[in-house]
C-alpha cells in the first residue's frame, strides 16, 4: 500500500501542477482575444499570470529534488559496492527506485559471497592489462610472504622464481591478450626465497570493444602435491632400477649360473663313465688282494662322492627353474579367459602320470565348474599342489589326492584334499612364502613350489588357503573369480 | 665316414664344448667337430673359401657368447641366402620360451637345452641325428 500512495502523492502534484498551467493559458489565450477586440489588458491578470509561474517553477523544483536524492544514493551505493564495502539497507518507499536499490543490495551481497567462497579456497590476483597488480586476496600475500602494498602496482615479476623459460611466459600472454582463458602449473618465489607451485588460471576481462581490461588470475598451492608426484617419480625409477637389476639377477640365474653346473655335472659324469673300465681292471670282488682291494674301495668312495656332487648340481637346477618360473610370474600379463578347468587339470595329471603311478596315488577328479583365469598360470597352480601332495604324502600309508570344486555365485572354489602329514596351524601363512620349508631335513622340495600357487593366484585375483590336520592331511582350497557377468574381480571381495 | 657333415661348433665354454663333443661320439655321431670360441670366429669360418660347399655343415649355436652372440650369428646366417639349407641348431642354457620363440622366428633349425642332468642332455643330443647323419645310421 506504501508504495502505491505514494506513486499516487506524485501523479496529484503533477496533475494540479498541469491544471494550473492549462488554466494560466486558457485565460490568457480568452483575455487577449478580448482585448484585441476592443477591451483593455487588466492588470490583475498580469499578477496572477506571475503567481501561476511561481508555483509551477516550485513544484518542478520539488519533483526534482526528490527524484535525484534517490539517484544519488543509488550512485554512492554503487560505489560503494564498487570499492567492496558493505551495502547499506535499501530505500524505502516501494518505487522503483528503491526496488533497484534492494536488488543492488542482493547482487553485492551475492558478489560479496562469490569472492568470499573463492578467497576461502584460492589464491587471487587481478590485474590490469599491462599486468600490474590491482588487487591480491589474503592467501596470495599470505603464501608469497609480501605484504599488499609491496605487490599493488608491481607486475608479478616479484615473484618470479626463474625455473621457467621465458618462452613459458610469452606463450601465456599471447593467450590472455588474445582473449583466451591460460592454464597451467607455475613456480613461484616467495619473499623468503622458498618456491611453491601453483596450478593456475588466468581469465581476461573483456571490454566492450573485445579486448582485455584486466585479468583475473585464480591459484591453487599444488607445493605438496609437486613433492608427492616427484617422491613418487623418484620411487618409480628406483623401482624400475631395481626390476632391471631383478632382470640381470634373473638372467644371470637362467643362463650364467647354470653353465657351470652343467660342467659340474658334464664333467662328474664323464668320471663316472671312466669308472666302468677301472671297474674291469681292479674287478668287482675286492677281496682278490690288497692292490685291487685298495683300487676297489678307491673307486667306490669316487662313485659315492660323485654321487653327491651330482644330486648337489641337480638340485641347484631345480631350485635355479624354480625362482625362473617364479619371477616370470611376475612379468608376464596374465591373459584372463573362460577357463575348462578339468581339462587343465586332466593334462596336468597326465604330464605327472609317472610319478603318480611311482607314488601308487589315487586321485579322484570330481565334476569342476569354469572359472575365469590365465591357462598357463592356473596349469602352474594345478602341477605344482600335485607336486606337493605327491611330495609331502605320508610314507604310511598311499596317497589320496581329491580335486573338487564349486561355484557359489561369483567365485569359483577348487579344492584339493590329500591325506598327507599335514601342517600345523601355525604353519598356513608360512608354507606359502618363497624358499620356506617346514621340514628342510626330510622333504624333498625347494620351498617354491607353493609360492609359485599363490604368485599365480596374486596375479589372476585370485587366493588360496590352507586347512590341514597333522598326520592326517590338508585341504587347499584356491579361489577364482566364476567369470559369471556383473561380478568385478577379486579384490573387490578382498 | 665320408659325407657326414662337418659340425662347426660355436661355444665361449670350453667345459661345455667338450662335452658336447664327448656327448656328440656318445650318441654315436661321429662326424668331423669344429670348435670356434665365439660367434666371429664361426662366422669367419664359414666365410672361407673352403667353406662354400655349406650343404655338409651344420652350425652348433650357443647363444651367450662375448662379442657376437648366437642369435646374432643366426640373424647373420638367415639374412644370407647361400645358408639357407645349412642347419643351425641352438645350444644353449636358457630355456626361457621367449629366447626360443626369438630364435624359431629367427629360422633356426632345432633348439637344444644344456640341462645340468646329463642323461636329459644326451637323450637330446640324440634327437640331432636327422641333422648329423641324413643317411641311415645304425651305431654299433
């Protein structure tokens, strides 16, 4: 209601303002007619002619008054806001111009907010189109040191840290003085002569003729994240060194220590082959006399220490493949695909009929689902939880080998249940690390073979655990993703 | 013993070649052995004028050898059409399946491990017999 009263106070004084001055002239128009016709010009008409004009000059004067007030303070208002002062509340009176008011006051408070929000959060500078600060926010005076003063004016040679080439520099102002937004990461100098980085974005005012005022630089400290990502590059050539290093260890195991084993036994072998005529001459029966006695006993502890350096030089071979197929494990991608799980293993069986047969092993192949994996590694894991039931069977008693398996959902579970001597509880976590042996003295193995299963197993997403009774046998289960679609791997599950 | 080939044994270990050539009469090969201690030397032999008639060689290649190394010698070779019907057989300790995939791609002719088990090794030594002896062979 305030607002329409008073729209309504200003449309009567003006429409009594109009009144006034139409009678003024229809009198004066009347009169004159009047005269020219004979009767004379009164001079009362004169005075009110004069107190018409009067009246109407102050209500003019008034309706002026009244209008600029208002603009002015809309002016000093956006000023004000200009400067980044705090509005004042809006006029009052319902007109429009106190509706502009009240909305001038909203958009400072909202431009007020913005730059509050990004002071909050970013380092800020403007400048003008030469490039001489006109403005930096607290986080800029705080994170280069200088105080405003020593920067207002300057160009941001100031803290120019010299680590980029000036080319850097050129690039960047051929993009904002061609209107373009310029990113990119910058290293700076602080007052005290440390540097710190800052992911930048240099955004150009515009005027109206299409070129840039002023630019808007908007920072962000990326110090700590430069110092992680250098860390973490030096970390990754480290590591890279040393996998090159494992490369030539590899190599080195593959070909250059193996070529004086295969002396070693080349050499062994052929004195065993010198033996058999040394054999004839001294003859078999050592009791003939005390030369041929001598020359007999001679010749056995030969065969005997022969024996020995040819187990040694084995077993150096064996243990020289073990850490080959080992390390390749970790080199190559494993290729996953639906795998037939039976027909793995059947060919592992196959490849290992010999030394089942020799262990008199009964083993049952249930019904096993697909599973989703690496043909050669999921082959390696089979061969080598074979070779380790055939290896660690109890002497007592003939090995029973079961290898079963089932889906449930996602994973696919094998397991592969012996009845050998088993493995004691606190043992599970140990049988699987590389050249771990329970029992060194009295097993056959290298300490591979199992670390092998779970490499493979690491590499496909897959695990493998172990459940065992002492003397009475052990269960190794393996987990494999089913391959069944809409499931992830299995580290989602881990 | 005419027209067996004459083995041109290209190998850095002497041990080694020593017992391939023991191992080589085992098996009952008993063809004319050249022992060349590296890859140059093997080249260079096969490079002689008395060479040419390269029908009757068969080339023993290791692989790890200082200077040229077999591989190399057999990318030389393959490259050099006068070789094509000449055997190059690897002799070497590595067994990394890449290794053979690189010298089957390479066009060797057989590739043979030196395993340190000696009874392995002859038993593939034996299996060169198509390569050594192209006439029907019967050892004593």
């Amino acid at each position: 209601m305030r607002r329409s009263s008073s729209q309504f106070n200003v449309l009567l004084l003006l429409t009594a303002g109009v009144c006034f001055l139409a009678q003024l002239g229809m009198d004066y128009w009347f009169l004159r007619r009047n005269s020219m016709a004979g009767a004379g010009f009164p001079w009362w008409l004169t005075f009110q002619a004069l107190v018409f004009l009067i009246f109407a000059a102050i209500i003019f004067l008034l309706l002026t008054w009244l209008v600029t007030r208002r603009l002015n303070w809309l002016v000093e208002e956006a000023g004000r806001i200009e400067n980044g002062e705090e509005p004042r509340d809006p006029l009052g009176g319902g007109d429009a111009v106190s509706r502009l008011s009240a909305a001038m006051r909203r958009m400072a408070l909202r431009k007020r907010d913005l730059s509050k929000a990004l002071d909050e959060h970013s380092i800020v500078a403007i400048t003008d189109k030469d490039g001489r600060i006109t403005f930096v926010n607290d986080r800029f005076c705080q994170i280069s040191g200088y105080a405003r003063e020593e920067l207002i004016g300057k160009t941001h040679r100031v803290i120019n840290s010299g680590r980029h080439p000036a080319e850097f520099f050129k690039e960047m102002w051929r993009t904002i003085s061609g209107s373009a937004v310029w990113r990119g990461d910058i290293e700076n100098r602080a007052r005290d002569g440390s540097h710190y980085f800052v992911a930048t974005t240099i955004m150009p005012c515009l005027g109206l003729d299409g070129k840039p005022e002023q630019y808007i630089a908007i920072r962000t400290d990326i110090t700590e994240q430069k110092a992680t990502a250098a860390r973490l590059e030096l970390l990754t050539n480290e590591l890279e060194t040393k996998n090159r290093d494992l490369e030539v260890l590899i190599h080195a195991a593959s070909h250059d220590l193996r070529t004086p084993l295969v002396n070693v036994q080349g050499f062994a072998s052929v004195i065993r082959e010198q033996l058999v005529p040394m054999k004839e001459l001294f003859g078999e029966d050592p009791a003939e006399t005390p030369s041929t006695f001598k020359g007999a006993v001679v010749i056995r502890e030969i065969e005997e220490s022969l024996g020995f350096i040819c187990a040694g030089a084995e077993k150096m071979e064996a243990l020289l493949k073990g850490l080959l197929v080992f390390s390749r494990l970790g080199r190559q991608k494993p290729e996953l695909q639906i795998l037939d799980a039976e027909k793995i293993v059947s060919q592992s069986l196959g490849a290992s009929r010999f030394q089942i047969d020799e262990a008199e092993a009964e083993i049952t192949v249930h019904s096993l689902p697909v599973c989703l994996g690496d043909p050669g590694l999921f082959g390696q894991i089979v061969s080598n939880l074979l070779d380790n039931a055939l290896k660690y069977r109890d002497p007592a008693r003939p090995l029973k080998l079961s290898i079963s398996g089932s889906q449930q959902e996602a994973l696919c579970v094998y397991r592969f249940q012996d009845n050998g001597i088993g493995i004691e509880p606190q043992h599970y976590e140990r049988v699987f690390e590389l050249f771990h042996r329970l029992n060194p003295r009295h097993s056959p193995g290298y300490g591979i073979g199992l670390a092998i299963v779970r490499r493979a197993l690491d590499r496909m997403g897959g695990r493998v655990t172990v459940e065992s009774v002492l003397n009475e046998g052990t269960v190794f289960s393996i987990t494999l993703s089913s391959g069944s679609p809409g499931n992830g791997n299995l580290f989602a599950h881990n | 013993m005419q027209g067996l080939p004459i083995i041109v044994l290209a190998e850095d270990d002497d041990g080694h070649a020593l017992l391939i050539q023991h191992g080589l009469r085992k098996a009952g090969f008993l063809n004319p052995v050249v022992h060349c201690g590296n890859g140059q030397e093997a080249l260079d032999y096969l490079e002689r004028p008395e060479g040419e008639a390269v029908a009757s060689k068969v080339l023993l290649l290791d692989i790890s050898m200082p200077g040229i190394d077999g591989v190399e010698v057999l990318r030389r070779i393959r490259a050099e059409r006068r070789f094509d019907t000449m055997p190059v057989i690897m002799i070497t300790t590595t067994d990394d399946p890449r290794e053979v995939a690189r010298c089957q791609a390479l066009g060797c002719s057989h590739y043979i491990v030196k395993t340190v088990n000696w009874n392995l090794f002859h038993s593939a030594l034996r299996e060169l017999e198509r390569f050594l002896n192209p006439a029907p062979f019967r050892p004593d």
